[in-house]
C-alpha cells in the first residue's frame, strides 16, 4: 500500500521539472545513477558493452533520452544512434545481434503533434538502416499507454522493411494478452516487462498480483507461439515460471531470452548465463538520465533509503 503510494509519487516526479533540477543538481546523485548508468558519452556505451560480452550476456544500449519536444533535438538523438551503431560495428560488438539497441520513439519525435508518429518511423527507419548495416537489431521500447497503438503502428510499417525490429509489451495494461496473441507469429520478437510508468486503473491492473498474474497469462501465450520471446524481468518467480513455461513448449535454451537492466540483480544475470540461458542486459547511457533513474528508484523502495542516504552523506 505504502509502496505503491511511493511509486506514485516517484514516477509523477519523474515528468516534474522542479523535481528534475533539484535531483540533477544534488551533489550525490550522480554517484548513485552510476549504478544504472555507466556514462554520458557512447565511448562509455561501447566500453561497457565490451565488458558485458565478455562476462557473458548480450547487450541492448539505450541512448537516454524521451518527451522530445522539438525536432532539432528527435534528430540529433536519431543522429546519436546511427553513429552509436557504428562504433559499436567498428568495435567489433554487434555481430550476431551480440550488442543491440534499444530505442524509445517519444525520443525521435513521437510527441511532436500531428506529424509525430510519422517523424519518430522516419527517425526509427533510420535507425535500423544503420542497425542493419551493423549486423545487428533494433527494439522499440513502449512507454505510457497514450503511445501504443501509435508506437505498434510504427513497429508494423518497419518490420515490412526490417521484419527482426523487436517490440516491448506490458503485462500490466488490460490490452496486452490480446497484444501478445497478435505479435505471436513467426519471426517476432517481443520483450514482455511489467510496465513502468504510472497508469490509471481504467487501462492497468494496480495490483502487484494482478500484474504478475497477466505476465504469466501472456508469457504463456508467447512461449507457445511460434515468435522470439524476451522475458524483462528480475523476478524470481517469474523467472522460474518462464523456464517452466520454455520447456512445456519444447522450446530449447536459445529459443527465448531473459532481459534484465543494467545495475540491478547482476549476479542472477551471470548465474543465468553459467547456465546456459541467453541473458541480455539493458545499457543505458547518455546525459538525460533522469526519467530513466526515476522509473528505477520507484520499483524498489529500497533504492529511494540508499539514493537519500547517499545525497546526505555526500551532501
Ligand atoms: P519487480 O519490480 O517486482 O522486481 C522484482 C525484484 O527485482 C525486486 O524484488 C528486486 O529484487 C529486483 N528489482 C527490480 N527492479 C529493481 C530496481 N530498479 N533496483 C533494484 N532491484 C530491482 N518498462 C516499460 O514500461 N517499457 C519498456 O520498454 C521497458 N523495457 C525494459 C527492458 C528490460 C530489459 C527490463 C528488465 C525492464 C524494462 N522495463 C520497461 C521495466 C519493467 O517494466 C519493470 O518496471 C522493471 O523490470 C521492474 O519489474 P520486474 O519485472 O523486475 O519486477
């Protein structure tokens, strides 16, 4: 009850300017959002993918960066990932999908008014052009349930062109089952997480049992399909539940991934790995970190205590 009071409250602060100036300006936050982010500049992107590889799991990067409100910037961040992607390919890190991105399209222009959707595809296409060229894939990551009809729309039109782009569905929203039975054909590729934003209950499930009990229902229908499943979760249980729900569906280790994010439970994702699991882990870098740090403090009530303790002590 209290943590869903703080979880409220965190991710309203997440799209609060005020908030954002102080938490930037606090002399010991970038300590701790180092922990989730490893670096502003994609020379820390590659370095820490370098490091990931070589400890065993595969990588997808995410160029921080959302809510673009003018086309200036959708293209310099549409910019940022093509020339990410190629460093990455010179680096020697995306063969085979090894290192991949991921890529939010409320960055590339979504949410610049009529023509939004139509600039974030441009952008998108862009971006798998140069994906391609690197030998690797893209992921569209989905945000607040306001865009996604319109990013599914966007991941229609470019899996015409780029039929691997992968797509991220949220147990949490009531639609997702039925999304779930739509992206389960061959070839598709989707990340199935909880859901990260604040919604209302008219559209998403409020109850931490209700929300794991729908990831479980759309699991199932991924597995059983004949789709790519990217199972984005640190949960114990559900981690279990999707190794059980692989083998019921004779699906063999390769057949699925498990996703987690940078920072949080690396251990489990080195232990999965030893094991034989494809295990993939989400980079973020980049200077606009504060959405994102945001999101990660209001999932574990813990972290808010260790991110406080921290701005008084450095303080
Ligand atoms: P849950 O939050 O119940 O956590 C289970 C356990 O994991 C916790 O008890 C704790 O031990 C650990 N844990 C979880 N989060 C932690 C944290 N921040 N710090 C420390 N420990 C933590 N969401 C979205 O809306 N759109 C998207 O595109 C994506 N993309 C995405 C990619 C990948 C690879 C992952 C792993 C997650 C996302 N998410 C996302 C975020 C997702 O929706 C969800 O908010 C988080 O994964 C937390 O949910 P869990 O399934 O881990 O369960």
């Amino acid at each position: 009850m209290l943590d869903n009071a703080l979880r409220t409250v965190l991710l309203q602060a997440a799209r609060s300017p005020g908030v954002r100036t102080v938490v930037e300006r606090a002399p010991g936050s970038r300590a701790v959002v180092r922990r989730f982010v490893p670096g502003t500049g994609s020379e820390h992107a590659v370095e820490a993918s370098r490091d990931l590889l070589a400890g065993g799991v595969r990588v997808t990067v995410d160029h921080l960066g959302e809510d673009t409100t003018d086309r200036a910037r959708a293209d310099a961040v549409r910019d940022a990932y093509t020339a990410l992607l190629g460093r990455l390919a010179d680096a020697g890190l995306t063969a085979d999908g090894a290192v991949e991105v991921s890529v939010k399209l409320s960055a590339v222009g979504q949410a610049l008014g009529p023509d939004g959707p139509a600039v974030a595809t441009a952008a998108a296409h862009a971006i798998c052009e140069a994906a391609a060229a690197a030998g690797t894939t893209v992921t569209l990551d989905m945000e607040d349930h306001t865009t996604t009809d319109a990013t599914l729309e966007t991941l229609r039109t470019l899996r015409a062109d780029f039929p691997w782009v992968g797509a991220v569905l949220q147990a949490y929203l009531r639609r997702t089952e039925g999304d779930c039975r739509d992206l389960a054909t061959a070839g598709s590729r989707v990340r199935l997480c909880k859901g990260a934003y604040d919604e209302p209950a008219s559209v998403a499930f409020q109850d931490k049992h209700e929300v794991d009990r729908s990831y479980v229902r759309c699991l199932t229908v991924l597995m059983a399909g004949p789709g790519y499943p990217m199972v984005a979760t640190h949960d114990p249980r559900l981690i279990d539940i999707a190794g059980a729900l692989a083998v019921r569906h004779g699906r063999g280790q390769g057949g699925y991934e498990f996703q987690m994010l940078y920072g949080v439970r690396p251990d489990e994702q080195r232990r999965l790995a030893a094991t034989g699991e494809t295990v993939r882990v989400y980079l973020p870098y980049g200077q606009d970190w504060y959405g994102y740090f945001m999101r990660r403090l209001a999932e574990r009530p813990a972290n808010v205590g260790f991110f406080l303790r921290s701005l008084m002590t450095r303080g």
